[in-house]
C-alpha cells in the first residue's frame, strides 16, 4: 500500500497491507492480551495511558508532521489535535474511578444486589482520517479502561498515524496485543466485520457505517457509528457583534478545510442581517492564506484527497446550474502564494456561494470541504424547517444574544450537539452522537465508558 501524501503527490511511505491471515493472528494474539488486561487493576490501566500522553507530548513534533503530511492539514492543526486528544483522555482518566465502580446497589439484609461492569471482550475500532487522534482517543481511552482490546484500522488515508499509535502504546507500557493496528483500506474493514468480534466502533461516512451495521447485525453485538453531518448555522437579527459571529463561522466552515464531522455546512442568515453578513464572512473568505501546510503562515493546507475535489467541484456546478452566485474561490489552486508549485496536491480556493436553494446539492449533501452555501431567511420558523431538512442530524448552531430563543430554536432542530453563539466544537463532558443518518450510539461524556461494557448483575444470598 502506497502512502501517498496530499500535498505534493509524493509516496511517502510503501507498507504492506495486512491480509486475512495476518489479521486472524492479530485477532487470536487480542483475544489472549484482553483476558490479561481486564484483571489488571485500574489505577494501573490509567497509568498506561497517562504515560501514552507523556510520549505524544514528547514525541509532538515527529507525529503532528506526519499527521500533516499523509492528509495535509496545516501544521499548528495537527499540534492542536494532539493537545486535544490529550484532553479527551484525561478526561476518561479523571473519571473512571466514579464512573467504573458501581458496586452494591441494595442489600435487604437477605440479598445483595451488586452491578459489575465487564468488558465486551476484543473490538474493532474501524476510522476516519480527519482527526486520527482525536476521535480514536474517544474510543481508545474508555475501551482500555474498561478493559478491552482493540483491533484499530486507521483510514488508509492515516496509516503513518495509526502504526505509531500502536507504538507509542507498547512504549507506554500496555501488554502486547492489547491494541493493534491493522493496515489497510475498505477490504480489510470488511474482513474485520467478518471475524467474531465482541463490538464494533466505527466513525466515518454515513454509507459505510450502515454497510457496516448490516454487515455484522447477525452477530448481534455492540455497534457504535459516529457518522457524517450536514451541520446548519443561524444568525439571527439579534447578535451583538456581527463580526464576532463572522469570525466565528468562518473558522466553523474553514477549520481543517471543512473536513469536520461538524463543520460547519451550511449557513441561514436572518434578512435583515444577511447582506452586511455576507459581505464580511465572503471578504474573510477569500483573505484566507491557502498553501503547503507544512509552512506555518497558511491558514489553509491541502484536503486529504484529490480526488474529492472533484465532486466539490461538482457541488459547486449544481448550483451555478441552479441560480446560486459564486462570491468567493471555486477552483482547484495550482500555484501558492509565494509561486509554488501545487498542481500536484488536493487544494482548493475557500468558496463562497450566495443566493442558494434547498434544490441545490450543496445544501443537502456533507461537501466536507472549503465550500459553503449561504441563504437568507425570512424569520425563525423558515430556519428552523431548512435546518431541520436533511438526512444528517450531528450539531446545529443558532447565533443570539437571546439565549432563551437560541434554546427555542435548537429544541425544534433534531441534533445531538445544540451550539449557542459558538460551532464547530467538542468537549469530552458531553456526549458525542448524532441523530438521523449522524449516527447510533455514541462516545464522550462519563456515558462514553458504558459503550465499552456490559453489566453483570449479581443476586447475593449468603
Ligand atoms: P469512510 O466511510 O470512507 O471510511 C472510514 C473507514 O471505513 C476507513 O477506515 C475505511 O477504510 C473503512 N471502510 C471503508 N469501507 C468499508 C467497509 N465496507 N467495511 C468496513 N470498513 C470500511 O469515511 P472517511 O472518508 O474516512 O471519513 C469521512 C467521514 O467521516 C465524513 O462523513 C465525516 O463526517 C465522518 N466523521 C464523523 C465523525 C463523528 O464523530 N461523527 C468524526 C469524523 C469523521
């Protein structure tokens, strides 16, 4: 399998893709480590992946390049994700004593009524590209502690990630076969599905995942999808500072060039605010510095794969076609800034389309790129029902100083994140899931432990 990097085309990297057998000998050498692990105690656990942090914080520089160079975000958001996923499993750490030992429930002095919580056994851990560490620390971190092991097929678009996040783990000092990655594409995903796991936790597109579920319903085992998100944004006429709320969603949209789960994908902006909106967010757009992301002075690096920009060039045909008017970019970018030669990798102008209708592809579809669609609204009950008109049910975001009508707005969108004057983000408090065609189940929040467990209620006659 070639690594081949987004920025300049170049292969950075040949590896050999794991087979089925391969993958049977990773899966019996999992099976083994888990039932040593679930017995070791959890304070030691927790020193495992505490020491896990340690190394990605000294090995920062080393990881956010590679990060960078197999899927082209820029530099300083590589090292911010690290920080991140740091954070994440912090959080699980900090909590699992509370949340891991729920122990007697009730003793009538005849019978004590005791909850255990025992590991689900050997999962899969099947993902996405866009934050390798981030939301695989969302399954990692509760999985390990609950004692599982995981077999871990990073996307074939982060591979250089996911092989050292193994090693970093076997440096941290988890046993062997406790966690394993295991290389390659959508073949091996399939032939993980195939084997008898005890759970399957996957983040991705929505057409994978449910792929997936079907895939392994017959096994009737736990599985959990972080799926895709066409994530609205509305400004109402009540916002205190329009620039604050331009820059705001400008980051929402452009952040890691769009490719976020919840990113945000469409813009509503109230009538009366919309013009002045528009003029500012499309001037900020186009100011955006676009280039190799290795150089620290872009704002904006490569997409991941350069055969997406060919359907976002797609999206953005539809709507011309359609009447939308193209206010900023909208094509592939040849040459950076300073005259380098970037024909070879996946960049693209941030666009801007005004003028948008609902017929339009890019208002139903996840572009998962630098193109936006912004349309006006006559007053809240229109945002509420074009907000509520898609497949996809990740976040949603309404901008007001008014926060009891922001509330109003949010409790009538069916999202599992609701944003009030902020997007585009995610703390490990708060349960991560999607609604809709977003997802089934979910991780974060001290909920995001029981996603790794299955009680066991024990009934005690002495
Ligand atoms: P993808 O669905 O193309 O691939 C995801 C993973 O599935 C990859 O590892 C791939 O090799 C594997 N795979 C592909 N076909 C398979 C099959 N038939 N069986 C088993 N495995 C298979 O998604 P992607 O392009 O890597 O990621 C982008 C998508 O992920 C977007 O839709 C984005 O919104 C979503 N995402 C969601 C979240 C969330 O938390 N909800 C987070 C990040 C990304």
């Amino acid at each position: 399998m070639k690594i081949i990097s987004p920025i300049q085309g170049e292969v950075l990297k040949e590896i050999n893709e794991d087979t089925y057998e391969s993958l049977s000998k990773k899966y019996e050498a999992a099976c083994i480590a888990q039932k040593k692990w679930k017995e070791i105690p959890l304070k030691n656990k927790t020193q495992v992946l505490e020491k896990f942090c340690e190394l990605t914080e000294k090995h920062k520089d080393t990881l956010a390049r590679d990060l960078t160079l197999e899927m082209g975000k820029p530099l300083k958001e590589s090292h911010q994700e690290l920080k991140s996923s740091r954070a994440r499993i912090k959080f699980f750490i900090e909590q699992a004593e509370k949340y891991l030992s729920p122990g007697l429930q009730k003793d009538d002095g005849r019978t004590q009524d005791i909850l255990e919580l025992d590991p689900l056994g050997v999962i899969a851990n099947i993902s996405a590209w866009n934050y390798p560490y981030n939301i695989g620390a969302n399954v990692w971190a509760p999985a390990l502690l609950t004692g599982n092991a995981i077999l871990y097929k990073p996307s074939e678009f982060a591979t250089l990630t996911g092989l050292h996040i193994e090693k970093l783990f076997l440096e941290a000092g988890l046993p062997e076969g406790v966690f394993t990655t295991v290389v390659g594409g959508g073949a091996i995903g399939i032939a993980l599905c195939e084997m008898p796991l005890d759970g399957y936790f996957f983040v991705g597109s929505y057409k994978t995942g449910k792929a997936i579920a079907e895939n392994v319903s017959k096994k009737l085992v736990p599985v959990g999808l972080e799926l895709g998100g066409n994530d609205p944004l509305y400004v109402t006429d009540e916002v205190k500072d329009l620039n604050e709320v331009v820059d705001s969603a400008l980051e929402g949209v452009f952040y890691n060039n769009g490719q976020s789960c919840c990113a945000v994908k469409r813009i509503y902006v109230h009538k009366n605010k919309y013009e002045v909106f528009i003029h500012a967010f499309t001037e900020k757009a186009k100011a955006l510095k676009v280039g190799n992301p290795l150089d620290e002075s872009n704002q904006q690096g490569a997409l991941a794969r350069v055969s997406h920009l060919t359907y976002l060039e797609e999206l953005i045909q539809d709507a011309q076609k359609k009447g939308a008017k193209l206010l900023a970019g909208g094509r592939r970018i040849l040459e950076g800034s300073q005259g380098e030669d970037l024909s070879k990798g996946a960049f693209f102008e941030p666009t801007v389309l005004g003028s948008v209708t609902h017929q339009m592809r890019i208002m139903k579809e996840e572009p998962f790129g630098p193109v936006i669609g912004v349309m006006s609204v006559q007053d809240d009950a229109e945002a509420i029902r074009y907000m509520n008109d898609t497949e996809y049910g990740l976040t949603a975001a309404v901008y007001s100083s008014n926060i009891e009508r922001a509330k109003s707005i949010l409790k009538q969108v069916e999202s599992g994140t609701a944003y009030i004057n902020c997007c585009d983000r995610v703390t490990a408090y708060l349960p991560w899931n999607g609604r809709k065609h977003s997802g089934l189940r979910g991780t974060l929040s001290f909920l995001g432990f029981y996603e790794f467990v299955q009680p066991r209620g024990w009934q005690i006659r002495n």
